[in-house]
C-alpha cells in the first residue's frame, strides 16, 4: 500500500492515539471515554490495513465498544459501536455474514436515535445502513466480476493484480464508508450550525 503524505500524518496521530488509550485503559479499565476512544481508533486505523488485518482491528474495536458500552450506555457509544458493525460488514464477502453485522448496525443506530431522536447524524446513520447491503452487494459483485476477468491473465501477472485488486477493493470499500458518514457528519453540522433569523 503507499500512503500519501496526509494518510502518513493520519497514521501516525491514530497509532498515537491508540498507544495513549492502551496506556490509560491499563491505569483505568473502567474508564468508558477511553474505550470509546480507543475503539473508534482501531477503527480508524483499520483503514491502513489489509483485509484480514482490517477485520480483526474492526473486531477488536467492535469488543472495545461494547466494553464501553457496559459501563456508560450513551447514544455516541451506540453510534460508534454501529459504524464498527458497518465497517466489519463491508469487510466480509458472505452476504449472509455480512447482513448479520448490518442488522447489528441497524440495531444500534437505531438504540442512538432512539437516545437522542434529535440528532441528524445519528437519523442519517441509520438512512445509510438500510441502503448498505444493497451497496455491499454491489461491491462485491464488481469485485467478483474483475477477478474472474483477470483469471486469464498469466500467472505472474496474476500475482501482482490480485494484490492490487484486494486493495483496490479495500479502498472502495472504505471509501464508500467514509463517503456515507462524512454525508451524514456534513449534513449534522450543517443542521446543528444554522444561523438564528435576523431579528425583526
């Protein structure tokens, strides 16, 4: 994978961040903002990750999630523990897999909006989600059709085209997924910052 230089700096603060809340979950296991924080961080940096590697950080942040959910239930964590379902979705081929994360993801957008019915971004999340399976079908099938076009290639060709296309698949998925929560993030603020009426 080659990283620009603004994916370089995004990795480096992620990894830091990571490092920090590994340190402060040492020090307080029972800290819920930390494991909130930590959680959303490996998924961040699963980003820069192949596939496998992208599913088991996922994993891992899904549990840190949860964790944190135990101790504080709030709508953010709910949230987030939606995006890792999502995320974790994407990664995996199966439809019948995937859709078990998808409903999960629905499930706690949808314990969010019930949190804080008021919140655009946590609607907006839970809009996306049900459209999701549709487009990870589509994705999925894109992928399938390139590798059985690329199977006539030679052998060696092969090689370097199935790596390229895992992640070039990688970063459509990932793209789609950052597409659809920066939409829902822009239109949240967008509502949240709405000037007051010019008085009369």
């Amino acid at each position: 994978m080659e990283f620009s230089q603004d994916d370089f700096d995004r990795l480096l603060m992620f990894e830091h961040a990571r490092k920090t809340a590994e340190a402060t979950y040492a020090r307080d296991p029972l800290d819920a903002d930390n494991l909130t924080k930590w959680g959303e961080t490996l998924l961040e940096l699963s980003q820069f990750q192949t596939v496998a590697e992208a599913k088991k950080m996922t994993s891992d942040a899904i549990s840190k999630l949860e964790e944190a959910l135990m101790l504080n239930p709030t709508s953010n964590v709910m949230w987030s523990i939606g995006n890792a379902n999502t995320s974790y979705a994407f990664l995996t081929p199966d439809p019948d897999g995937a859709k078990s994360y998808f409903d999960k993801a629905a499930n706690y957008f949808q314990q969010a909006v019930d949190e804080d019915p008021n919140n655009e971004l946590y609607r907006k999340s839970l809009e996306v989600c049900a459209k999701a399976p549709e487009l990870h079908m589509e994705i999925h099938k894109h992928s399938s059709s390139q590798q059985i076009m690329g199977g006539a290639s030679t052998a060696s060709t092969n090689a370097k085209g199935s790596k390229k296309k895992n992640s070039d698949l990688k970063y459509d998925i990932f793209g789609w997924i950052i597409l659809a929560v920066g939409i829902v993030a822009w239109v949240g603020m967008a509502k949240s910052n709405v000037p007051p009426p010019p008085p009369r």
